[in-house]
C-alpha cells in the first residue's frame, strides 16, 4: 500500500519546526512582457523547499515549470511576489548537459571550481573527488565527446555540486536518457543527495520518476501556473521504478495531472 498524504496549496508544503527552509517562493508571480498585456504565466506561488527536502515538480507542458526554476536560479526576476535562498546560489542543471566539447570532464568541472572561488591549489583535487562522486573516477581526461550521454550527465551532476551549493535544481535532468540508464542516475541522485544532504527542486514530465525520487510531489495547473496540488511520498528509499508502492501513486497522481492537462487543451 501508498502512503500519499495529500495538502492543499494552502497549507504549509511540509513540517519545518524552526521554520527553516532552503527556498523559499512567497506569493510569486510571473508576467511575460508588459503588465496587462499578457496572461501571467505564474500566478501567486508559495512554496518551501526545507534543506535536505526533495522536490519534484510536474505540470503541463507549458504551465511554468521551467519559469518557476529560472526565477529560484535567479536568471529572471518575479513580477511580483519574493524568492528567497539564504545559502550560496543555487546551482542549475539541465537536460542538455551544455558542458564545453573542447574541454576534458576534469577540466569542466575545474572551471566550475574556479567560478565558485576555489583556489587553483585545490582545483584539481576537488574535481577528481566530484568525479569519483558521480563514479566517474579516472575519467578525468576524456573528451566530452568520448563520454556516454549518461556519463556527461554524471560529468554536469559534478560540475552543478562544483558551484558550491547546496540547492540543487534540475530541469528534467535525464529526460534524454534511455530508460535504463537513466534509472541507474535515479539511484546515484537519491545516494548523493542523502549523503550530501542536498535540497532539491526536479521538474520532470515523468510521473514515476517523480514519484521514485521526490518527498514531495507537486503538481502546478497552467494558465496561470498555480500549485494545484501535492503529495508527500513516504515510500521507504532507495526505491524501485517498478515497485506497486510507486505505481500506485502515479496513476494516482497521473490522473490528477490528465485532468490537468485536459484543462489546459479546452482552454482557448
Ligand atoms: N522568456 C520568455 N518570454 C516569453 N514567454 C516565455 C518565456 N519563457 C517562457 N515563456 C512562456 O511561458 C510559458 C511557460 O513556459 P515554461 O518553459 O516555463 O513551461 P514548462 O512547464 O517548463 O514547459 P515544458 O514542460 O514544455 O518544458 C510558456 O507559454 C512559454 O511560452
């Protein structure tokens, strides 16, 4: 059986006894274009990320997701509303793994370093132990082009833990992977993000990588893009894809999110 407890958008997103919270988006909202000339994309968000908390995001496509991570990145600003990340900025990381081709795995991950202010004394070091975090240790020399398309996200997995954050935000991460590889990179986030106590954000279309990862689902409506609904997953880690406890809360949350979508074809 699923333990899915659902909480409305109003209610406090989880139990944060001190009140802590990694991100924090109050009231938010989201205009492209001049006010009053076009419909709000994002419309009145309030949601906590607590540290150490994961998240995964799921909605129609076109209903905001991707703008509610640019707007935590800080790569754009709200209409209206706050955004708050009291540690380092977050760090950023896509489907397209956007590594420079020209340079070695190492030397990506170096220049992240050297973004973050790491000395170059330690630049080296620091990004051989992020490899050997990803279990890409001794690939530091291969070419990016020598690399797997799971073994580059592993690669743009380090160099985004090489910005020094501990908020992380993935923009479906491993939707171009095939499905094997990309459930043996469900297994590596979930053990790197408990082992480094990471606070995530995941925007997927995927319901049951969703659900595979995330403490908490959340499900945004389009137009505007509100919090519709949530789902706090209490299934044991690590978890399997094709685990009953999985599937049963993502044809639950699957019909939620058809609703949604439906929603969003009928409206002109
Ligand atoms: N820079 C921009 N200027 C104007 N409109 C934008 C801009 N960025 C996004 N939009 C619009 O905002 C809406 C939400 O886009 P967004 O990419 O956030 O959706 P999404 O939920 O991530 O979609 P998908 O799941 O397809 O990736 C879309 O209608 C999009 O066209």
């Amino acid at each position: 059986m699923t333990t899915a407890l659902t909480t409305s958008a109003a209610a406090p997103a989880v139990d944060t006894p001190d009140g802590e919270y990694a991100v924090r988006l109050s009231h938010v909202h989201k205009t492209f274009g001049r006010p009053g000339t076009a419909a709000p994309v994002l419309d009145d968000i309030s949601l906590d990320v607590a540290p150490g908390e994961f998240v995964t995001l799921l909605g129609a496509s076109g209903c905001g997701k991707s703008t509610l991570l640019n707007l935590v990145a800080g790569l754009d600003r709200p209409t209206a509303g706050t955004i708050e990340v009291p540690g380092a900025r977050p760090a950023l990381m896509f489907q397209d793994h956007a590594l420079f081709p020209w340079l070695s795995a190492g030397k990506n991950i170096e220049l992240a370093l050297r973004l973050a202010g790491v000395p170059k004394a330690e630049r080296q070091s620091e990004a051989e132990r992020l490899l050997e975090l990803v279990r890409l240790g001794g690939s530091f020399k291969k070419r990016v082009h020598e690399l797997s398309g799971g073994m580059r996200q592993r690669v743009a997995l380090a160099r985004s833990l090489a910005q020094g954050s501990n908020v992380l935000l993935m923009d479906e991460p491993f939707a171009a992977l095939d499905a094997i590889t990309r459930d043996v990179l469900h297994d590596e986030i979930t053990r790197i993000w408990a082992e480094q106590r990471l606070s995530v954000l995941f925007v997927t279309h995927n319901v049951r990588e969703a659900v595979r990862l995330a403490q908490r689902v959340v499900l945004l409506s389009s137009r505007p893009g509100r919090i519709a609904k949530e789902w706090r997953i209490d299934l044991p880690q690590p978890r399997r894809i094709e685990s009953a406890g999985v599937a049963d809360l993502s044809i639950e949350i699957t019909e939620h999110l058809r609703g949604e979508i439906r929603r969003h074809v009928q409206q002109p």
